[in-house]
C-alpha cells in the first residue's frame, strides 16, 4: 500500500489498534437499537468502536439512517467509525460511495482473483477522492449471513504468499483472509476445528503491514479470540452474539413492557454482550 489514509477515521482507528497489539469490536447492527447500544458500550468501556450496516439497510431503511448512523457514531466521546459490511453488488458499491460511510467492505471474492483485484483496485481509488478506506477479502468467507448466501466448507483460502501482493496491487486498506472462518452457523466441530491459525500467523508473518480483519466469529470463543489477536487480527467483526441476548429479552417482554421499557431494556442487554465483546479483544480504555 503506497499512501495511508491518516484522515479517515475507520483508518485512525485500526492503525492505532495496530500499534497497541489489539483489536476492535465492529458490531453489525441493523436497527437504532443497535446503534445506540453499540456506541453507549465504547463509550462506557472507553474504547473505540466500528458500526457495521449491511447494504439491506441504504435499501429497506435508506439514505437518512445512514445519516443518522453516521453522526451518530462521529458525535461519540469516542472514536468510532461507520462501515458498510459485505457490499457484494457492483451497484451498491457505487451507491455506497455517495454516502457518509467511512470504510466500505468490496466484497468481490467470489469472483475469479484476478477480477476481484481489479475491481477492488478500481473501488480504491474511486474512495480515494471522498476520503473512504477499503476492506476486501481474499479467498472466499462463505456462509449464511446477509449477503453471504451459502455455506461450503471447501472453500478458497486465502494463500499467505499471494496476500502481500493482492494488497500491494489493490491498494486495499484492511485485509479479511479465509482461514476457515464461515458466516452464520459452523457445521459440527465449529471454529476450533476449521480456523487454521498457522495459515493466520503466516499471512500476517508474509505481509506485515497489512490490517487484518477477522469475519465469522460466532460462537465466540474466548481463547480463539485472544490467539487470533495475538497473530495480528485488529477488526473484528461481531453479529449474531449480540442479537441472541437482545432478542431473547424482546421475545420475553415484548406486550408485558411499555415501549419505552422495553427499548431501555433491550438495549442494556445489547450493551451487557457488546462491553464484554470490548474487553474480550482488549480495547478497553484505549480511548481514555
């Protein structure tokens, strides 16, 4: 990568986790709810944060959510950045562009390498103009999340000798390798038994200065997380671990409670899994 983006704020934040040995929680969220649970932990841990959005949200929610997600996050006492999460459609890429997103993750790995490259090149220095930093995946992350439709565990991963020069000709800010990680539920034995930390150690090892970012982490296992923190992820992206406790509390209350109680509620049992997410990957307090 010849030119860091020190300006942008998703960048500032990696960059100094980079430096610090840790990693930062980037919460998907697709509500309010979300939002304001997300950003109320960092700032109660002190810690920095990434607010995930799928592109189903500049869609079915549209173009002021991402406005007020936006300065939500900028408004915080903490840094936190804002960051479309697995833009898989070349329109929505460019419609992504246009809005106040921070970071946007091009996700064209299921496409031949060569073209994901030049894709991702090209993406990079539209973002480039308006001040947006670039994650991308090489190999292919498959699973069952938003956007990522199918689960298929001979999947491509990521090759350590050929990561350094997909960033190099890329110009890609953050690097999300496939080491066996899935999206959505693991088929039996779950991440211990398909994460490859030696693939992990080897990308990192192969290509130093790279960001690396880490998809696919529920469960979420407390050891496997400090040992891939430890091997150099510094974003890590957290979906269905959140939502399982802020559901199962609207599931519980919901026609019992009064709206307001039950957004209060709801968003604390968000918070209670989001500061434990925070000091689980060591950022708490960076932001003191």
């Amino acid at each position: 990568m010849s030119e860091y983006p020190y300006n942008n704020r998703t960048f500032q934040i990696l960059d100094a986790a980079e430096k610090g040995g840790y990693a930062v929680a980037a919460f998907n969220c697709y509500n309010t709810d979300g939002i304001l649970g997300s950003i109320r932990a960092a700032e109660r841990m002190k810690s920095p944060a990434i607010i995930e959005i799928f592109p189903w949200s500049m869609h079915f929610q549209g173009p002021e959510f991402i406005k007020f997600a936006a300065e939500a996050c900028h408004a915080a006492s903490v840094p936190i950045s804002l960051h479309l999460d697995h833009c898989t459609l070349e329109p929505d890429v460019y419609k992504a562009l246009e809005l106040p997103f921070d970071s946007i993750m091009v996700d064209a790995s299921s496409h031949d390498p060569e073209e994901n490259i030049k894709f991702v090149g090209h993406i990079v220095e539209l973002a480039k103009e308006r001040g947006i930093t670039i994650e991308a995946e090489m190999g292919r992350i498959v699973g069952g999340e938003d956007g990522v439709p199918t689960v298929d565990m001979e999947a491509l991963y990521t090759e350590p000798e050929l990561a350094a020069e997909f960033v190099d000709r890329t110009g890609v800010h953050f690097l999300a390798p496939s080491i066996g990680n899935v999206h959505g539920p693991y088929p039996p034995g779950g991440p211990e038994k398909y994460w490859q930390l030696d693939r992990l150690e080897n990308i990192k090892k192969l290509s130093p200065s790279s960001i690396l970012v880490l998809h696919g982490t529920h469960p979420l296992i407390d050891d496997l997380m400090k040992k891939t923190v430890a091997l150099g992820i510094r974003k890590v992206n957290l979906n269905r671990n959140l939502h399982e406790g802020y559901l199962e509390f609207l599931g519980k209350n919901v026609g019992k409670l009064e709206m307001t109680k039950l957004q209060e509620g709801s968003i604390a049992s968000w918070m209670e899994e989001a500061e434990r997410c925070i000091k689980l990957l060591g950022s708490d307090g960076k932001a003191a």
